[in-house]
C-alpha cells in the first residue's frame, strides 16, 4: 500500500483506500494530475473554501465512494461539502454514498450524485456530466440519455373525453 501525504502526489490513475476513523478531510485546494478514486468506509469532508482542478486542460475524474452496504447513523458515514467546495469544469466528480450527501452553501461541481438522502442549502449548482461507472469493465462513457417505457397500465374501459 502506498501512502500519500496529498492527493496531488498522485501522477497515474489511482484507487486510494481508507478506514481513517472520522473519515476523510480534505481542507485545502487539490490540484489533480490524474483520475482517481477515493473510498473511505468512514465518508469524507471537504471544508471551508476547497477548491479543485485539473493540472491542465485534460479533464480528470474524481471519485468520493463511500462502499455499500453500510450502516447509517444519523446519515453518517456520508459526504459532507462544507461552504464554498468548488470543483473546476475539469474534474467530474462522481459522489456515491448509501448515507446523507450534506452540501452547504456557495458550492458548485460537475458530475453525478448517488447518495440515500441529499440535504442541500442555498447557493448549490451541480452540472450533469455522465460519469463513467468506477465498477464497470473497461471503463467507459455515457453518450446519450434515452427514455424508455417501464410500466403500461390497460383499463378495460378507458375513459372518454367531454365534448
């Protein structure tokens, strides 16, 4: 296992685990050089006034996993954004917790959230950018959305319209 003192030691795709008691805190601004996936059975906090970007103009993702199943307590372990977390239109950040995804204010990101609950304040702005799936063979990309029928419902008498 390697150690890392920053994520920004990080130079090839990486998948960085933790069982860090109080979860993860990052509390300063991360410059990304590569992909890379961060999963902590603990959850993760990003503090007041973190910022993250690209090393360049090379799109980067950026994963926060929090495995499943796990039991919640109080929402925990989850994803907290503290005030002011914002993330470059070069980092597609990919949430994923089976707890509470908690955003405070003034944050702004692109990429995917899948979380149990999501409590968001004020000033929040997440762009959709399709993320591919950490789990999935070769990786991968989303090109389109399609909507497709799921359910149909037949009635013996539909009902009729007033003239």
């Amino acid at each position: 296992a390697t150690a890392y003192s920053d994520i920004t030691s990080v130079t090839s795709p990486t998948v960085i685990t933790s069982s860090c008691v109080g979860g993860l805190i990052f509390t300063s601004s991360e410059t990304l050089k590569t992909n890379v996936a961060i999963v902590s059975t603990t959850g993760f906090s990003l503090t007041l006034n973190t910022s993250w970007q690209s090393d360049g103009t090379t799109t980067r993702l950026l994963y926060f996993i929090v495995p499943s199943p796990q039991t919640c307590v109080a929402g925990l372990p989850g994803i907290t954004l503290a005030n002011h977390t914002s993330f470059a239109s070069t980092v597609n950040v990919l949430y994923y917790t089976p707890c509470t995804l908690s955003i405070s204010n003034n944050n702004a990101g692109y990429g995917q959230m899948y979380a149990g609950a999501v409590s968001a304040s004020n000033n929040f702005t997440e762009h959709f950018v399709p993320v591919p799936s950490p789990a999935a063979t070769g990786g991968g990309t989303v090109s389109t959305l399609e909507a497709s029928l799921i359910f149909e419902r037949q009635v013996v008498s539909p009902p009729t319209l007033a003239n």
